[in-house]
C-alpha cells in the first residue's frame, strides 16, 4: 500500500507539469465558450417568449450537454488524455529507469488507470460547475429566462457518458502505453468521431448492433440517461437525414379475386426499433472495460524492446 500510495504521488506530480493537465481544463472551457456561442447568447437576446419555450428552458442545458458534449468533445478528450498521461515516459525514454526500481510494472499502468479515471471524472465535474455558473449568470442578466437548474438530469447524464466511456479509456490506455506515438489514440478518435457522427441517428435492428459499438457506446448511454423526450436528439447534430420524414401518403390496397394482396399500414415501418436496455448497456461496457483493462495489465508485464 505505501508503495501504491508513492507511485499515486508521482503520477500526480507528472501530472501538474504535463500537457494534460492543461488539457482538463481547455475542454470545459472550449465547450462552455461553445454552448454560450450556440445557446446562451440567443437566449440572453431573448425579449419574449411563449409558455411553451418557458416550460422548455429546463431541457437547454440538458441538450447541450448530451448533444455537443457527448458528440464532438467527448470523444476527442477520450482519444488524447491518455498518450498525455504516457508523454514523459516516452519521450524521455524513462521506461529503463522505471523498470530498474523495484516497483511492478503492472503497479505503475494500474496507477496510470487510476489517474486516468479520476482525470475524467474531474472533468465532468468541471463541465457540471461551469454549466450551472455560466447559465446562473445568463438568468442574472436576462431574468426573464432564468429556470431551475438540472442537476439530477445532468448528473445521470454525465455518470452514463462516464460509464459508457470505460471501455474506450482501457482501450486507449493500453493502446498509449504500448505504443510510442500519440497519433494512433487520436486516429482512432477520428475513426470513432465518424462513427458516432454516422451510425448517431441510424436505426438498426436490433439496436445493440449499434449501441454495443465502443465508440458509439459513451454517446448513446448520453441520449439513453434523458428522460425528456424533447431533448433527446434523434441523430447527430452534423448528421443531415438522408430522406425526407414526412409520413408516407400509401394507402392500404386489397385485390379480391383469384389472389387477395394486402400491403401493410407504412406506419409499421416508420416505428423505430425498441432501444438497447440501460442494463445491457450498462453490462457490456463494464465488462468491455474489465477485459481491456485485464489485457493492459498482462501486456504491461511484457518486456520493451
């Protein structure tokens, strides 16, 4: 234990002179400049509004968090705060040094976990203060749109992108600590930002064929953890629909004769698919990210070239 509690004090001093540290920062921040851009600064212009658009003031801070979170920073956070946790080891070249001292190396990526995972649960604490102060001070100036704050909703939504992040941040841990060059996490952020982009609104069925997707996972738990429909996204923000949704004007057509033919009501196909449970979701990326993890853990035992 006091060896784990002094490499836990290493990793934090590395962390307060490394890049990522100010990368725990720059993220809240570029997203609460963001979500003021596209949501608070229309909503401090407001003059008036409907009953309606009171009633819906609630659910802004929620779509903001699920749908421009979730779909752009998230992703790309998960992709590069691990090669930065890894950055001194390789660019000094201090894995010979460590593996002199009389320290695991399965303790040191263990500790790199545990770094990592309170890393991004600091961050979404961070986005959670600065959504409740950025939209505190909007009701200030503007009091004619100030509303309750979520908070339950907020925190179910960040504890499910949490949750459904596990596996990518095994993944990404492991891929940074074999592997001597940033450029391979953030490749595989762009593969899985396309993802999250394309497969965001598309239904399949059934819906874990989509769902069970680890780089779709983090985004589709955001949207699962609403439980306001209107601010619930249905795609991707910078996905376009592909067809127009209006409802199909076919009527239903029978042939009574030698052959009777019924087509069926359209409304039976525009019905999307039932959703992935929340704990099937919840099973998969907990085991998903015990197995990664495992297997970081056996390959941090291996030794270097």
């Amino acid at each position: 234990m006091p060896q784990f509690m002094n490499l836990l004090g290493s990793e934090v001093r590395k962390l307060r002179r490394s890049a990522a540290l100010r990368l725990l920062w720059l993220f809240p921040a570029l997203f609460i400049l963001a979500d003021f851009l596209v949501s608070g600064l229309p909503l401090m212009m407001t003059r008036q509004l409907t009953l309606e658009a009171q009633n819906g003031l609630g659910a802004i801070p929620i779509r903001s968090l699920a749908d421009t979170w979730s779909g752009y920073f998230h992703p790309l956070l998960l992709a590069l705060l691990p090669p930065l946790l890894f950055r001194s080891e390789h660019r000094y070249s201090l894995w010979k040094h460590l593996h002199a001292q009389p320290v695991s190396r399965r303790a040191i990526f263990a500790t790199k976990a545990l770094v990592l995972g309170l890393s991004f649960g600091l961050v979404l604490g961070a986005i959670l203060a600065l959504l409740w102060l950025e939209y505190r001070l909007i009701g200030y100036l503007n009091p004619l749109v100030h509303a309750a704050f979520p908070w339950w909703a907020l925190l179910r939504i960040l504890a499910w992108s949490y949750l459904g992040s596990l596996p990518l941040l095994a993944l990404y841990l492991w891929l940074s600590d074999r592997i001597n060059n940033a450029a391979v996490p953030i490749m595989f952020a762009m593969v899985g930002l396309l993802l999250t982009i394309s497969l965001g609104g598309k239904e399949l069925y059934p819906m874990w064929r989509r769902d069970f997707i680890p780089w779709v996972l983090p985004y589709t738990c955001a949207q699962q953890a609403i439980d306001i429909p209107s601010a619930r996204q249905e795609m991707h923000a910078a996905q376009k629909p592909f067809y127009n949704e209006q409802k199909m004007d076919v009527p239903k057509v029978t042939i009574v004769g030698k052959y009777r033919i019924e087509l069926q009501d359209p409304d039976d196909y525009l019905k999307p698919p039932p959703p992935t449970s929340k704990r099937a979701l919840a099973e998969f990326s907990l085991g998903c990210a015990l197995a990664l993890l495992t297997l970081g853990l056996v390959e941090a035992g291996r030794d270097r070239a």
